[in-house]
C-alpha cells in the first residue's frame, strides 16, 4: 500500500480496484411513484466513481488513515507545544453523556454540576499560577493573550493614565505576543536577549518609563529557558507603572515548581490544549483561560462561574469586565479534559510531569551537544534548541535532518523556530516517554549526522518511506483537496 509517489496514486488505489456494476449497498425496489430527473444540463453521462464493495471502502479509508504519523503511533518531539501524549481517560469523561450532551443555553439550576466542573476548574487554574481568579472564556493561547493586554489596557485607563502606549516584548517571546498587543492598540518594542539568553535588563531599564503600559514576556522563553532574571525584569517594569503579562503557554515546564503569580506576574494565560491534555495537532479546538492578580480581576473576560452564600452555582460577569470574548462558557469539553486530568493526577503528579518533561529534555540535550550546536548552553527547562549549523556545513539543512527523521519512525521536530537561533531545531521530549524511546532518539539523531558525511545526497532527499515525499505544505494549507477526486486525463 505505501506506493510512493503521491496523493494521485494513493487516489487511484480505489479506482484500480472498480469493477462495473459492483456495489457498496444493496438498495430496495422503487415502491414510490418514480420523480422526473432534473433537467437534462444537470446531468452528467459520466460520473468516474469507482465501483467498489463496502470492505474495500473500508480498507482503503484505514490504510489512507495509517499513512500518517501520529502520537499513537510515534514519537514526536513536537512535545507538549503541538502534540503531547493525552492520557485517553480524559476523553472518555469528556464524552460521558451528561457532559458531552450539555445545551450551552440549559438552565442554571439544570446545569449545576457542569458549572461546579468550570468553578472549580477555575480555582485548581489559579491556584497553579499563584493568582487570585480566572476566566475560562477564551478559546485559544493567544485569545488569552488578546484577552490579557485588553485587561492592562482597561485597568489603567481606568485609572486615568493614558499616555501608556507601549508594550515591552522580548525577541525570545512567541509570536503571538507582539500580534495580540498590537491588536489591542500598543505599539511593541523588542527588547533584545543577552548572551545567555535572558532578558536585557539594560535594554528593558531604558524603556521603563511613564509610557509603558508593560511588558509581555513568554516563560520559559522560546529559547526553551527560564529567564533567571525574572524577579528584577517584573520589579523593572512595576517600578515605572506597568505590569507584567506572561505567556504561560508551556507550563509543562513549571507545573507544581514555579507560579507566575508569585514570580511577580500580573496576569497570564494557559494553554490546555498544550500541557492539559487536549489533543490539539492539526488545529483543534483549544482553551486559553486567563489568570490573573485581584487588581485585575474585575476585568476578566465574562462570563465566569461563581458560587452564591446558599452553595449554587451561577454565571457571573465581572465588574469592569473587558466583555465577552466567545459565545457561551469557553470551550467546555476542552475544560472537562484540563479538569480530569488535574484531578488524576493530583498535586504531586502534576509535580512529576514537570520534572519529568525538563530531565528528559536536558537528558537528549547533553546525549546530542557534542554532535549539534548548541547556541545557549545552560540547563534547558521542557525543550532544547539545537542549531544544524555543523551540518549546513556539510551541506546539509535543519530542515533535511528533520525529514530525514521521518525515516527512523521519528516525527520532525520544530524547525527554524525561534527565529533568533540559526538552522534551529527545536526539541521537546514531553514528560511521557520512556528512556528507550528517547535513546532510540538519539541514535537517530547521531546517525544522520553521520550520513551527512558520509551520504549526504541521502539525508538531502530524505524522506524516502514516505508514500508522500517532500509536500508544498503552504499550498496543501491554503487550497487544501478535501474530497476524492478523479484523475485528470
Ligand atoms: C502555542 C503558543 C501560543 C499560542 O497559542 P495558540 O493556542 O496557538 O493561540 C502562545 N505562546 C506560546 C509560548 C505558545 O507556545
């Protein structure tokens, strides 16, 4: 079945196995007055479908579907930030019927349980980042982010302050994080890294000033790092006025061990879909709930659940609410999954996933170091970024020594992202493989090093298992084929 070559091949599986007059379902004698067909420049004379049973339908639908790499079936160093393993309990309560077949507009008083999961959800959150309240109404990471700026904006206008128009980002920050601030009005400055990798504090204390509405800094950065200057960057922008913003999108990385609450944060985001357990490769759907400080929990996007003197649960609005940023209350299903898997795993398994995740991050970084560059060498936290440079070299890119990996049975990792790191190569283990896997890793990293001298034409063309090869993935995205459709002569 893996003929090579591409989808045209794999399309015309099917019609080589059509035999006229075959069929898929046997359907009853006409027992109704026959209707007159449409007029005759609607119809078609030919129509190429195949003609194919009902099992050969099925097989050609399951061995299409297991052409694909998938975290069922491999390793993807793509970690927590696209595609960790989810833990299949987690799905299994968020398709119990009680949850899964919930109307968003069901009275309150019939929707208690429901909104004691989201009130209670909502404390496990804060309490994981060391704030004080949250709101489960955005739908994604940089929905929070969007949601979070537009707060800091509220809160000092509030206040009378008005000349704060700008937003501090560091160059190692995710890229949402200067989108959603512009689009919440600020103007962005960068604030470069220094040579290990952590904030400038120089460069951030000549920006500190009566005009900065804050600073949005992603923790760990993109650099896979703790800024360990972080205590003096928030007092930095406290100082002058502002506040803190934190991308808390990989918390995989400080679950149980560091809340950005007490870090000095005023406000950040989570992302479930990435460290709390909702498959989300592809684009699913996703939960970017915002926490954050009492000064800025009026503000909170609507609606959130509160709890009444008598025990009830209601859907509250907050006082100076930045207002509703989705229909209803969030992406539930997503928020059962966050919730399953916080309370099966406990204070002390959430603990160990962090740790976990970081030991066998730095684990591959010291078994690989001496083979790829690597650009800050320091203790790494959930991820490590490599650089390919060694092998450019040799004339070989970051990006053929990812698909290259493809035909070890590895998925690629994350290629030429962070932006500021050369050929970069961005690996993230997760918390959930077993040391045999990562090894497995590893000698597959070093033997494509190895073919890049000795055979680089073959990590060049690579990958070559593959039914499909190299895919022009901005076109596959843009006009993406959905439907079976016959070949063109
Ligand atoms: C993924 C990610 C985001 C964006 O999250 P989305 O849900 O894709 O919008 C923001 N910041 C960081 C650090 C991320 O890893």
């Amino acid at each position: 079945m893996l003929n090579k070559g591409g989808n045209r091949d794999t399309t015309q599986m099917l019609m080589a196995r059509s035999v006229p007059g075959r069929m898929g379902v046997v359907t009853p004698d006409l027992d109704v007055p026959a209707a007159p067909l449409p007029a005759a420049a609607y119809l078609r004379d030919d129509l190429p479908l195949p003609e194919v049973s009902e099992p050969e339908v099925v097989q050609y639908f399951t061995a299409l579907s297991q052409l694909n790499f998938s975290i069922d079936t491999h390793f993807y160093p793509l970690g927590s930030c696209t595609m960790k393993y989810n833990p299949k309990i987690n799905d299994e309560v968020a398709f119990l019927p009680g949850f899964a077949g919930i109307h968003p507009q069901q009275p309150v008083e019939l929707s208690q349980g429901a909104l004691e999961l989201l009130y209670r959800l909502q404390g496990f959150l804060s309490e994981i980042t060391g704030m004080d309240a949250t709101s489960l109404a955005t739908l994604a990471g940089a929905h929070g982010e969007l949601a979070g700026v537009l707060m800091m904006r509220a809160y000092h206008l509030s206040r009378g302050d008005t000349r704060r128009t700008k937003m501090a980002i560091p160059d190692s920050a995710h890229g949402t994080n200067p989108a959603s601030a512009a689009m919440a009005g600020f103007d962005v400055v960068t604030v470069p890294s220094d040579s290990d990798g952590n904030t400038d504090l120089d460069a951030l204390r000549a920006l500190a000033d009566d005009d900065l509405a804050g600073l949005m800094i992603t923790l760990p950065s993109t650099l896979g790092l703790f800024d360990t200057k972080i205590l003096e960057v928030c007092q930095v922008v406290h100082d002058c006025g502002g506040l803190v913003y934190g991308d808390g999108a990989n918390m995989n990385a400080l679950l149980g061990r560091a809340k950005l609450g007490h870090l000095g944060f005023d406000v950040c985001h989570l992302n479930l879909h990435k460290t709390f357990s909702t498959p989300h490769g592809g684009g699913g759907p996703g939960a970017g709930p915002v926490c954050c400080g009492a000064s800025l929990a009026p503000y909170l996007a609507a609606p959130i659940v509160a709890q009444t003197a008598a025990g009830d649960y209601v859907i509250a609005q907050p006082p100076d609410s930045i207002g509703k940023t989705s229909g209803f209350h969030g992406n539930f299903g997503v928020l059962v999954r966050a919730y399953t898997y916080i309370r099966t795993l406990g204070a002390a398994g959430l603990t160990s996933i962090s740790g976990n995740a970081v030991l066998n991050a730095n684990y591959l970084m010291h078994a690989l170091k001496d083979i790829y560059a690597l650009p800050y060498d320091r203790t790494c936290m959930h991820e490590v970024v490599f650089s390919a440079d060694r092998q450019h070299e040799r004339g070989v890119s970051g990006l053929q020594v990812a698909k290259r990996l493809l035909d070890y049975g590895f998925h690629a990792p994350t290629m030429y992202f962070p932006l500021i790191v050369h050929e970069a190569l961005m690996i993230e283990p997760t918390e959930s493989e077993t040391k045999d896997t990562l090894d497995a890793f590893i000698d597959a990293l070093r033997a494509i090093d190895h073919e890049a001298t000795t055979d680089p034409t073959l990590v060049q063309q690579a990958p070559h298992t593959t039914p499909v090869s190299r895919l022009d993935e901005a076109t596959a995205a843009r006009r993406p084929i959905l439907r079976w459709q016959p070949a063109a002569d």
